[in-house]
C-alpha cells in the first residue's frame, strides 16, 4: 500500500461517514480517487452509519438489544430458557448445599454482570446482559 493509500485510509478510520469530498480535500487526493480506493473494500457508507449511530448509547438502544437478544430463539443452541435456568439452580444448589431456584438464576446472573460493571462501566454488553436476565428472570417468576 502507498503513503498516499495509508493516509487516505487512515482519515476514513477516524472519519467513517465523511463525505468523498472531505477525505479527498483532508488527504490531497481527488474524490474519484477516494471513490476507487473506498469502493475495493466494498463497504457502503449506510454501514459506517449504522456503525455510528450504534457508538450511541441510550436507555432504548440498551433495552431493544436486550430484547433482540432474549427473544431470539436461542433454544437450538442453548436449550430451552426456563430448564436451563433450573439445570443451573440445581448445580448450583448442590455446589452451595441450599436451593437455588431458576427465578435465584436469574437475579445472580444480574449480579455477575453488576459486579463486571463494576470493573468496567462503559462495557456496553454488561448493561444489556443485565438486562436481558431481569426480563428472563420476570417470565419465569410470573408462570
């Protein structure tokens, strides 16, 4: 790769949604140029986007990919929600010598993941982990 190639590459890294004509006048290049080198890597900008608009943390964003992630049928891979939460508990049950329910799961789960807040707050997936045992361990209470 070339100097000029790097330098172009490296203004997209930090800047992915600006515009051709920015990197181009950023970098000395000219936009078609930018164009052919940004066009080999064959990512649209609608991806950068998304990529910004998701380093945006709010309280919705944390909660819809929780719920993405608890409503997705995850069961093929890890069984269904409800056992394995109860599987869990009687491990669980056994290693600390008292009963652990699934609901118990549920709530320790949450705790896991406050404790790894604790560690390292801007982690997003410790937020929307918690989240999604809260809601898995809110179904399972109400049956």
């Amino acid at each position: 790769m070339t100097p000029k190639q790097e330098g172009i590459w490296a203004y997209i890294v930090k800047n992915p949604t600006a515009p051709l004509s920015k990197v181009a006048r950023a970098t000395r290049s000219s936009p078609s140029y930018v164009h052919s080198l940004k066009s080999k890597i064959g990512t649209p900008n609608e991806v950068f986007e998304k990529e910004a608009k998701a380093a945006k943390v709010t309280r919705a964003s944390i909660l819809d990919t929780a719920k993405a992630y608890v409503t997705k049928d995850r069961a093929a891979d890890h069984g269904d929600m409800e056992d394995n939460f109860a599987v869990i508990g009687k491990y669980w049950s056994v290693h600390l010598g008292v009963t652990v329910t699934a609901v118990d799961v549920a709530v320790m789960m949450t705790l896991l993941k406050a404790a790894r807040i604790k560690s390292n707050p801007a982690h997003q997936d410790n937020w929307v982990d918690g989240a999604g045992y809260m809601a898995c361990g809110g179904e399972i209470a109400a049956k």
